[in-house]
C-alpha cells in the first residue's frame, strides 16, 4: 500500500492509522483573523444565490467523503442549512481556514481498463472528499472564470475542461495544422508529450504563483494554498489502513484541479507559441509542432 502513495503522492508523509482512524491529528485553529478586504473578497465570491447554484449543481447521490454527507442531504435542507453555510463558507475563504473535517479525503484506487493491475501505476487514484469543501471549490472555480479569466483568458490552445472544447476540437486544430503546411509544401516536425504524473507532481508553489500571476485576488490564493496543504488522505485496501499528509499535486476528484492545472501549464502553451513553435495542450498531454521551409536552414519555425 505504501507503494501505492509513493507513486500517485510523491514525497507524501506516511502517517499509520490508530484504531481511531483521525487520532493523533493535532488540533489547529485559524492564524490569520482576516482583513476587511478579506471579508469583502469573501463576500463578493459567495452570495446567497451563488451558494445555492453551487448545492444544486451536483448529482444527489454522488459517493460522500469521509464525513458521509451526501449533496441530497445539502439540498434538501438547503433553506434551513443556507445562513449557516453562508457564514462558514465565507469565514473559511476569508481566513483561509480548512476545517479539519475538510481535510480528511477518502481515497479509492481504481483499475485503468485492461492494463494490470500488478503495477500501481495502473490504478487511478480517486478522490473522494466532504461536499461541503467541494462546494467552495465550486464557488471559487466560478470566481475565477467569471473574473481573471475573462479579463486575461486561458490560451486559445488550451481545450481542456473548458466549456465548447474537447478532444475533437483539439485534434482537428493539430491536424489543420499539419495539412497548412502540407499544403504550403513545408517541413513540420512534431513532438507529442503525455506528462506523467502531472496532477501529482506539480508543486503547490507553482500552482500559486501561476493563480497569482493570472490576478486572483490574494485572499483566493491563500484559501487554494491551504486547501492543498492541510489535506490527510486515507485508504483501505483488504483490512489494511493508510493515512498520508500530501505535499504536492491536485487530487484527481478535486472540483478546482483541473481549473487550477490548466492555470499552471497555460504559461508552457503561451510561451512556446510565442517562440513560433504551434503548441496545444488536452490536460497533461502536450503537442509542439514546428514547421518550415528548409530543414537545414537552421529556421524551421514560422508563425502560422
């Protein structure tokens, strides 16, 4: 099992479970009381009417996180349950706070169709966390769709999880492409990258520093470098128990790692096409193509 959180939570700090499953696991409170931008931040990203989008916006019966509440328990108790989430969403945004029943995340490996299950590198870790941390996730991630990113959009070579693009999309931008030079009887070589491992490795700094970069508000940042931080992840495999403290990455279930990854490889896709080399980008799978005249001319790149 360590095997396991070795290689999809690289450098994770193994920590074996008492027969109490969270004992041991110190106490925190909030170090940081919040500015008045803080709470203003906090109250512009979540409203009434933002929080109760959020609830409704997933599936009823969707498995739970360790703390067994489910999105239909949300909904419906949705009126009784508002003014209270309300206050505790917004206090956990502005102190940038994850309350420690947030922090426990439920791993289940599941096994890549028809790869053997002998090698761990094959089984997909998924995450299963509370839907209360998630609907945060969820205000935050429309935050910064509705806010950075339409003041500084994500490169138009980016096509995934975003709405309008998918795979299809991607690959016939890569094949015009290919067929424009063709067409203009030019040379293009091409160079397919899968990175591996890219949403557990990637580093918590540079997953902020890219958020920061794009402009979110300080207050945001610091609530997504906590929420990364302070997670503990369990599994159970055949009787066996295991508890680890994750130190890079974003979990594969997380409603903000796919939003919070495409911020992070956006710089690789824009720098690459400002140096002439065409680049487009599905997740962690990479295309570079450069194309020219002459091979040996030593200038094989020309922008499209």
């Amino acid at each position: 099992m360590e095997e396991l959180f070795r290689v999809h939570f690289p450098g994770s700090e193994i920590i074996m479970e008492s027969s109490g499953g969270w004992d041991g696991l110190e106490l925190e409170f909030p170090k940081w009381k919040g500015s008045r931008e803080d709470w203003a931040s906090s109250n512009r990203v979540i409203s009434y009417e933002k929080l109760k989008w959020a609830v409704f916006s997933f599936q009823p019966y969707k498995s739970p996180g360790i703390d067994g509440i489910m999105p239909i328990m949300l909904q419906q108790g949705f009126e009784l349950l508002a003014g209270k989430l309300l206050l505790l969403l917004r206090a956990s945004l502005a102190l940038g706070y994850i309350p420690m029943s947030w922090r426990h995340i439920r791993v289940v490996f599941i096994p890549k169709p028809g790869k053997p299950l002998s090698q761990v590198k094959f089984l997909r870790p998924k995450s299963l966390m509370s839907f209360t941390l998630k609907t945060l996730e969820k205000l935050l991630d429309q935050h910064i769709k509705d806010g950075v990113l339409v003041e500084r959009p994500l490169h138009r070579n980016q096509f995934a999880y975003r709405a309008g693009m998918s795979t299809e999309t991607a690959l016939f931008q890569v094949v015009h492409r290919l067929e424009k030079s063709l067409n203009h009887k030019e040379i293009a070589l091409g160079a397919f990258l899968d990175i591996e491992g890219a949403f557990d490795n990637t580093s918590f700094s540079a997953i902020i520093t890219a958020a920061r970069e794009r402009g979110l508000e300080e207050t945001c940042c610091r609530w997504v470098r906590s929420m990364l931080e302070s997670r503990l992840v369990h599994t159970s495999i055949m009787g066996s128990s295991l508890t680890a403290k994750v130190v890079g990455g974003c979990l594969q279930g997380g409603v903000l790692s796919p939003l919070l990854w495409n911020l992070f490889v956006d710089r690789l896709l824009t720098i690459k096409n400002d140096q002439c080399f065409s680049t487009f980008g599905y997740a962690d799978d990479i295309v570079i193509i450069v194309q020219g005249q002459f091979a040996q001319s030593g200038r094989l790149c020309k922008r499209p």
